[in-house]
C-alpha cells in the first residue's frame, strides 16, 4: 500500500522545469547572468567582467523570484522579466531587465 501511495504522490506531482538562463542589465552597470533553478531553489549570480559567482537560496512564486546576499537583495519578476537589485546599506534599488538566453550546446 506503501507503495501505491507513493508511486500516486510522483506521478500526480507537477515536474519542474529546466534551469532558466537570464542575461539582466542594469543602466549605467556591469551585466550580470543569472541561472534560476526552481528544481532545487537556488539562484547563480555570475558576473562575466570580474568572474565573480555566488548561488544563492531562491524563493520562487507565481510572479517573482527572490533572492539575496549579505549586502543586496534581488528581485525578477517572472511577468516581464524586470529585476530589481537592492544595495541594503545604501538603501538604493536599480533597476534592470532581464533576457531569457538558451544555454549553448555543451560537449558533456
């Protein structure tokens, strides 16, 4: 019975989507590149200039993604794919946009 319960649980379970690949740009800054993982509530930060990458815990809802670090906090609304960067020291909030990019093939 165990089993059946189980086995009813994963296939009525909604599956999850692949990572999403985001390229955001914030006026007057550096380009970021930003992974969204829902499957395992995480999200990447990669800036390309400097080679800096930080995964983060995500909260995922219907309209927005949330995440943050010690010092800023993200927001990318999954509607229009705007993203809002906090600096929570300065109290100062940017905002960008974000463009959905395939990942590039890979060899393995």
């Amino acid at each position: 019975m165990r089993w059946f319960l189980l086995a009813a649980a994963l296939v009525s379970s909604p599956a999850f989507a692949a990572p999403t690949y985001l390229d955001c740009r914030f006026p007057g800054a550096v380009p970021i590149k930003i992974t969204a993982d829902e499957a395992t509530g995480k999200a990447t930060v990669f800036v390309p200039s400097t080679g800096f990458t930080e995964t983060l815990t995500a909260a995922f809802t219907p309209d927005e993604v949330i995440f943050a670090n010690n010092m800023l906090d993200y927001k990318i609304s999954r509607t229009d794919l705007s993203i809002d960067r906090t600096v929570r020291l300065l109290k100062k909030t940017d905002r960008g946009q974000c463009k959905v990019v395939e990942a590039p093939p890979r060899a393995f």
